[in-house]
C-alpha cells in the first residue's frame, strides 16, 4: 500500500538520463558481467594495462583470461584469431581512440568489447558492445551502461543504493580526506556486487545533471591543460569530446605526484596491479608515469593553471 503524508524525502528530478536507450546496471564491473553472460564468453583478452579488477570479474563469472600489450598509442597489439566464445576487451584510454578506429577493429576481430569508462560522452559504435561506468564522471554512488542489443531477464532484480552515499554526501558538505576510507570501502563492495539493474536513487541523481555543462567544462579544463603543458608532455593527444581528465606523461611521474600530494593535489595512479606485471614494460612505464590530471566539472581554468604551475615546477 502506498505511503500518504510524513517527511520528505529526496525530490524527483524532472531531467533525462544521458544514455536513456541504454541498458542500466548496478555498475560498470556489472556492465561487463552483463556481456559475459549474454555472449556467453568464455576465454577474454584484456589489456595488460588496466585495472584487476575487470579479471576479477571474468574469474567471478567463470570466464578466462589472457592478456595483450598495448602500444604507445593505446591500441591493442593483438593478432588472434577469435574463437565463437572468445572476445577481445578493448579500453578506451583516456578517449583515445575514436569511433571511427573502434569500428574498423569491430570489423577486424568482430568478437569486442569496448571499453568507455574514460569516455562517458563518446557514444556507442553501432552493433558494437560497449561499456560505461557513471561515477567515474558524476558524483554518484554506483551505476553504469551497456550499449547491446540483446536483452537479458539477469537485470530484473533492481539494486538499492542509499547505504552507498556517505562518501559523496560528505565530500559534498567537507573534504575529500575525511570520507576518503568510506570511498575505499564502497569501491571494494563491488567485488563481490552482483549483476542488478541500476537503483532508483542513482536514476534519480543522474537526471539531475546538466550534461552540456559537463561536457562544456571539461573541455574547458582539458584545453587549459593543453595549452600549458601541451610541449612538454611526451604522449601524443587527440582531444576527446568531455575528457575524463588530461593525461600527462613524465619521466619521474611518481615523484612528482607525491610533490602534487603535498599541495593539495591529489593525482592517482590508476593501475597499480600493473607496476607488478612481469614483462609489459611500456605498461609500467606507462602506470607509474602517465599523471591524469583532473580537468572535471568541479574546477574552472584557474584550477587547471595552478596544476600546470605546480607540474612545471617539479619536472
């Protein structure tokens, strides 16, 4: 029976979701999971330099994994020849590769996952699965996107979300620092998350979101950062249509992160797992020294100065 009458609750937001014709899961792992499901994968060739937490997702649902180098523009170094229920995973890298290069590698290995986490706003090849991940981009607790043709009954059970939000509400009303071990502790449920459709409370939060402004300001940012640290910067770019951040390559990337560190700039580093790796050297070279800088909707151009300020300092 409906409730009538009590307090209020958080309002519902009159905005469109900016994949609205996609399929919506829990989170962007998730979004994987949906794919290895329906396609019925049973061996995936990943990326060397990407995140262990997508093999982890592989090994949760039973599917195998090898791993490809990538070169020193990111796409794959690969000469398999695909098996019906192998698949070839390919990550987007700072939205590097354009669509136009993602559907001509459709055409070649056919069997492909793309990989838009970095690259919320570039849109889905047709015909080609695809995968997005929200809070990567959006102050949201959880949720992602599957771009696929194939409906699966695997999302009926809807997610809940409320308990996932002191880090966002905090963060929002203090600092980052004082939330940071909830932010770990959400990251780390979704190991073991599994395969929902998105909550209502992240659907909610993510129809309330200007998303020109968004892609406005981050192209903003991105540019800024250009302009300053273009010529110095070892990594040759393509400008992305509302870049997750602005990837900048230096030799003594690790250094210079703890010298950022200690005036308040926090840059991360996203892979880790793959300083370990045996062999894949470009892909350690690449984690340890490839710095993302920020260039999001929370800062303006006077942000993106004082980073580049601070960067030309300590290479």
């Amino acid at each position: 029976m409906k409730e009538i009458g009590g307090y209020f609750g958080l309002e519902h937001f009159a905005g469109k979701e900016y994949y609205e014709d996609l399929i919506a899961v829990n989170n962007g792992r998730n979004a994987l999971a949906y794919l290895i499901k329906i396609r019925g994968i049973k061996k995936l060739f990943l990326p060397a330099f990407l995140c262990d937490s997508v093999a982890g997702v592989c090994n949760r649902e039973g599917c195998s994994v090898a791993y490809y180098p990538v070169g020193k523009d990111f796409l794959p170094v690969f000469d398999e020849d695909l098996k019906a229920d192998e698949w070839i995973y390919i990550v987007n890298f700072y939205g590097q590769i354009t669509n136009a290069k993602a559907s001509s590698m459709k055409d070649q290995w056919r069997n492909v996952i793309f990989d838009n986490v970095q690259a919320f706003f570039q849109k889905p090849v047709k015909s080609m699965d695809t995968v997005y991940s929200c809070r990567k981009f959006f102050g949201v607790p959880d949720g992602g996107y599957v771009a696929c043709d194939t409906l699966s009954d695997k999302v009926a059970e809807q997610d809940v979300s409320m308990d996932r939000m002191k880090h966002v509400l905090g963060r929002f009303e203090g600092v980052a620092s004082d939330y940071y071990a909830e932010f770990k502790a959400n990251d780390h449920s979704f190991v073991e998350l599994p395969l929902r459709g998105m909550s209502k409370l992240t659907h909610n939060l993510l129809r309330a979101i200007d998303y020109e402004l968004v892609r406005k300001k981050r192209n903003e940012n991105y540019a800024a950062l250009e302009r300053a640290l273009g010529d110095r910067n070892q990594l040759q770019l393509n400008m992305p249509d509302g870049p997750y951040c602005y990837p900048f390559y230096c030799e003594n990337g690790m250094a210079v992160k703890k010298q950022l560190a200690e005036k308040k700039i926090y840059i991360p580093t996203l892979w880790p797992n793959v300083l370990n790796l045996e062999g894949f050297s470009l892909e350690k070279d690449y984690a340890a020294n490839i710095l993302p800088l920020p260039c999001d909707q929370r800062y303006g151009v006077e942000d993106m100065d004082r980073i580049a300020r601070e960067i030309l300092a300590n290479i």
